[in-house]
C-alpha cells in the first residue's frame, strides 16, 4: 500500500520555512541518530551490496527500538521495505 506525505514534513526548517543545516541534536530522537554510523562513501555506488542510507535507517530503527522509543514491530517494516539504489 503506498501512501503520499506533505512536502512540509519533509524539509528541515527553523520554523520561519528557512531551510536549516545545523548539525546539533535538538530532541532525543536526533541524540540517538547521532550516535548510529553513516555509512562511507562508496566507490561503487550501484553495488546493491554496499552499505547506503537504507543500512543506516535500519540500523536507526534498531537503536530506536533498543531504547524503548518505537516498538519492535518498527523493525520488521523497515526490514520489509523493497530497497531503491
């Protein structure tokens, strides 16, 4: 089943619609996701095995999930969806 989201909840802003590239973590969600790893710049960027931003969102759930913020069945939905090169 696909589903549309708003274009507002996409971009990252300040509040007054700037687009904002600051790097501090604001809230807890963001604390975690600046302690899982990106994955490297890869010299083949269309090996569907190398790591790519898919591995990194996995691997963000899964804390997420180790620290109690989102249940385990988040997991299982990240794991499922079909991956795009």
């Amino acid at each position: 089943m696909a589903h549309s989201l708003n274009e507002q909840y996409i971009a990252d802003t300040v509040g007054n619609e700037r687009a904002s590239a600051d790097t501090t973590a604001r809230d807890r969600l963001e604390s975690v996701a600046t302690t899982v790893q990106p994955p490297g710049r890869s010299p083949n960027p269309f090996d569907p095995s190398a790591p790519n931003c898919q591995d990194w969102l996995q691997d963000y759930v899964r804390r997420l999930v180790e620290e109690g913020f989102i249940g385990s069945s988040a997991s299982s939905v990240v794991q499922t969806a079909p991956r795009v090169i």
